[in-house]
C-alpha cells in the first residue's frame, strides 16, 4: 500500500470553510516566512502526516497522521486551534485500532453541513480500506462511525485500498476512488448513497484497466459545473505511464469514462505517472502534476485545454530541474491559485537543503510560466519531504505539511507567512 509509492522514488473538495481561498496583495512578496506550528510525534501523537488540511470556520485546521495515536499506531484524525501568542494547540480527535474502523488514513478530510468530518483509511475495516465519519458529539468529542468497508478478499469488484479523499455532490452523495479492486483489479470510482434506514450503499460507477483505459487512482476526484467527475490514473492508458480522465453522468444512470490525456506521448518529456488530482481554472482548463517527466525527468507542471472541435491539448508549464541546486522535483501533491492566477504546490525532494520546497509559478506577460522557490525544507528543526498540497487562508498564508522533520522527526504542520516590502521604510514588513 503506502510502500507501493516508493517505486517510483522514495516516494481535492467541499467544506464548511472552503480554504482554497482566492488572496491577493498590492504587494509582490520578497519572501516567506516559515513558521512550525506543530511536530508530530511526542508520546500519543500521530505522526507522519501526508495529507492536505482543511479549516473551519473559526479557523481551526484539522488533517491526518497514517500512524501513531498512542498504542493502536494506526493513524490519527487531529485539530490544530490557534492559542494566544501565535501558538496553536493540537487535539487528537480520533486515533484508528486497525480492527473494523480502519487503519492508516492516507487522504485528507471533507465537513459536511453539520460540522461531521469524513476520510478513508487504506486499510482495515477489517483488511482493504474504509469510509469513515466523525461526528462532534455534546461533549466535545467525536464519534467515528464506518460508512462503507471495502471487501476483505482479494481482487474485490467493489475497490480496493482508498488512498484518495472524498467529495460530495449537491444531493449529500460521497464519491471517491480505489487503487486497486474493481473488475479488472486496477481501481475503481466509487459513489455512497445514503439510506433511508441510515446507512449508506455502494456502486461503482467505473473499474479501471480495460485497453487503453487508465489505472490505479491515487487520488480523489472533482466536479465540474455540469457535474461531470474528472481525475487521474498513476498507471495505465495508452502508454502505461498514467492518465487525465472524464466520468459523464448517462441518461441510463450509468458513467461513460473518457480517456482525456494519455501521458507519455513523445517518451517522457509531457510528463508521466501523476500521483496528484486536478484543479479547473475560471476558463474550464485543466492544471496538476506528475511526479516523473518532463525535460529533467523530475516531474512538471501541466495544463489541459480543450479544444473547439473535441479533445484536449496538454501543455508542460514547468520542468522541474534537479540539477539547478535550489530547484524542487518530484511533486505528489496538485495545486491551488491564488486570485491573480499563480499556482502554488510542493515538490517532495530538492530545493536548497534536499527536503523538497513550496513553489509558485506565475504567468509571464509573454507566454510561459516563472517558477519561484518559496521555501526550501531540511534546514535545521523544520520538516522536510512535503508529501501534501497547500491551502490559503483569508490573509493569504499558506498552511500545508511535512511527512518528515520537525523536533521529533516525525512530520510537521507549517504555515508560510509573505514578506512585503514596506514602500515607506527600508527594512521589510510581516503583513
């Protein structure tokens, strides 16, 4: 399961408080402050988070360790709330027992309207993965509750290993994806629909690995407004090196899968084996990663547009380059704007220190894209291998996590505050 991403290398949603927050300033920021606001690992922690966080609406952050959380070492659903002086406090919500309620939580978390949370786990429940709920309950704790337990067997037509997060649609529906499973073993979309008698059932709407079609989905899925799911595939397609896919909703009630992109058209240099989801831009285009190809063979950034007579041409915004010294590569996580158009993401490995970076790429007045290193990992107690994408908040801080590093070198949660110049003084301003 997670061992799987290691062979090649070392290795999106709704909320109540919808943290991809659109920011902007008057300013062009110089630089980035990086602040640790927690390190995982001491005592019954969890640790080794590689899973984007959300916020509430009072600005509380909540996200997910795949281990730790006392004895049970499967796993924690935590809460971040900010404390006085700059602090913040974390709270293990719920920690995972690897029995029936799952174990090793590999994606990030969705609130519902009423303030519940809900994953997967890959594992457990008791053997191939679960969908779960936590529910605040009167006394301030939570309440899990299993949705769903993927089949225990093996090649299971319902799905295998839900390594992606969760979305839902308007009519309180969950969709999601496995990697493995389905009819032809290579991975499934999955929809839950919930009962009238409470509980939730199942359909898989598609199973990957027939011909050309993509295979393994690592991550989740989106909508777009016409509510048509899109996603990708880490395997598969024409070439074998991943896909970009389409489901559209049929009047049968079926879902007709389209093959949008098929990586590894010209040997690697489009890119090949995306391990991140996508994001639309206003115009209806197309934008994510993956982890090898491109020029240096380190991983890009691309762009999907549609074309007006049917199909859609890719376009490699960036090639990350490891032999630059302060470049990042190898990128897992997708990406987020900001209101001026520039993307933000992580790249596991490279930058200055070799603990991989936050980047942004800006769009430059003549065509192409500008790649700026935020901030470089590995230098000192901060993390390192940011495995996660990042989110906003409403001042236009950045907030995302390390797998690895912090005080305990387990994994930490940092925010990335811009430094403006200041237009009246000589020396540089927080904002």
């Amino acid at each position: 399961m997670r061992g799987k991403r290691f062979l090649i290398g070392l290795r999106a949603a709704l909320a109540i408080f919808a943290v991809t927050l659109l920011v902007t300033s008057t300013w062009a920021s110089t630089n980035w402050y990086e602040k640790v606001l927690h390190s995982f690992g001491n005592g019954t922690d969890g640790y080794m988070p590689s899973t984007s966080l959300i916020f509430d609406a009072a600005g509380n952050l909540y996200g997910t360790t795949q281990y730790g959380g006392g004895a049970n070492a499967y796993g924690t659903v935590f809460e971040l709330t900010p404390a006085g002086g700059g602090n913040w406090t974390e709270t293990v919500l719920y920690s995972f027992r690897s029995g029936t309620d799952g174990a090793v939580p590999g994606a990030g978390l969705i609130f519902d309207a009423a303030g519940s949370l809900y994953g997967t786990t890959t594992a457990g429940g008791p053997n191939n993965g679960t969908v779960f709920e936590l529910t605040p309950t009167a006394g301030e704790g939570w309440t899990e509750q299993v949705l769903y337990r993927f089949c225990s067997q093996a090649n299971c037509a319902d799905g295998q290993y839900p390594y992606g997060g969760l979305i839902f649609d308007a009519a309180g529906n969950l969709y999601g994806t496995t990697e493995f499973g389905g009819t032809n073993g290579y991975g499934t979309v999955f929809k839950l629909t919930p009962t009238a008698g409470g509980g939730w059932t199942e359909t898989v709407l598609h199973s990957f690995g027939s011909g050309t079609d993509g295979a393994s989905p690592f991550v989740g899925l989106i909508f777009d407004a016409a509510g048509n799911l899109y996603g990708t595939t880490t395997y598969g397609g024409t070439y074998g090196v991943g896909t970009v896919f389409e489901l559209t909703p049929t009047a049968g009630g079926d879902w007709l899968e389209t093959v949008l992109y098929s990586f590894g058209i010209n040997g690697l240099s489009d890119g090949g084996y995306p391990w991140a989801g996508l994001i639309f831009d206003a115009a209806g285009n197309l934008y994510g990663t993956t982890f090898y190809g491109g020029t240096y063979n380190r991983g890009t950034v691309f762009e999907l547009t549609p074309m007006s007579g049917g199909g859609w041409t890719e376009t490699v915004l960036h090639s990350f380059n490891p032999n630059n010294g302060t470049d990042g590569f190898n990128p897992y996580a997708g990406l987020i704007f900001d209101a001026a158009g520039n993307l933000y993401g992580t790249a596991y490995y490279g930058g200055s220190y070799g603990g991989g970076t936050v980047f942004e790429l800006t769009p430059a007045a003549g065509g192409g894209w500008t790649e700026t290193v935020l901030r470089s990992f590995g230098n000192g107690t901060d993390g390192f291998w940011p495995y996660a994408g990042l989110i906003f908040d409403h001042a236009g801080n950045l907030y995302g996590t390390t797998e690895y590093g912090g005080t305990h070198n387990y994994g930490t949660v940092f925010e990335l505050t811009p430094i403006y110049p200041c237009a009246r003084c000589s020396h540089s301003v927080f904002p």
